[in-house]
C-alpha cells in the first residue's frame, strides 16, 4: 500500500514557473514507477510524464518536452514536477501516480497505456494570461 499526496499548485502568469510536489508514504518508494498526470474540465486525463526511481530514467509528453523536469528525492522519498514557461493550456488539476516496477516508465517511452495502481488527490495549477 502506497499513499501519494501531492503539493505546490497555485496560480501563475503565463511565462513563469511553479515546481510540483509529490511524497509517498507506506510500501517502498524504491523500484517505483512515478508519473504526473494531468486533467482540465471537460478534457480525457492526459499523461505528463514519469520517472522509475531505481534509475532515475524518465519519459515526457511531447507537451511539456523541454519546458518541464521530473526528478527525485530518495531520501524525502519525493518526487517533482518542476514546471517552466508555462502556459494557459497548462492550465489543469495535476495528479502523481505510482506503480511498482519500470512497466509505467516502459509504456510511456512506448507510448502506450498503463494501468497505474495508487493515485493522489490532486493539486490544481492555473495559469493566467
């Protein structure tokens, strides 16, 4: 049993910057896949990207490519999504995800779906022009 609460959302003008928190708690953060989602009113849930802890190795929404980072904590056992020039249509409720092993990492990279298995509450973002 893993539990995910997520951090840092806010409201941002459109070019700035706002970094993301997610912390886990209960069954080992160690061999995790970590990904960031993301979800606007009326809009299908869209993957932002993710990171496998073991290896830090990570895959990006063509998006957000290059303006946003995932990275880790091992100790804080946290993970962030670090959000750079953003935009109004970054505009969303941005929830973590974790599964155990690399498949969630793995289906991103081959951009395919994936069943993720313990999920956060959500922190909102808003970004204003």
């Amino acid at each position: 049993q893993v539990q995910l609460v997520e951090s840092g959302g806010g409201s941002v003008q459109a070019g700035g910057r706002l970094t993301l928190s997610c912390a886990a708690s209960g069954d080992t953060y160690s061999g995790y896949s970590m990904g960031w989602f993301r979800q606007a009113p009326g809009k299908e849930r869209e993957g932002v990207g993710a990171i496998f802890t073991d290896n830090g190795v990570t895959y990006y929404a063509d998006s957000v490519r290059g303006r946003f980072t995932i990275s880790q904590d091992d100790v804080k056992k946290v993970v962030y999504l670090q959000m750079d020039s953003l935009r109004p249509e970054d505009t969303a409720m941005y929830y973590c995800a974790a599964a155990p092993g690399p498949g969630g990492v793995v289906a991103g990279l081959g951009g395919k779906p994936y069943e993720w298995k313990y999920w956060g509450q959500g922190t909102q973002v808003t970004v204003s022009s």
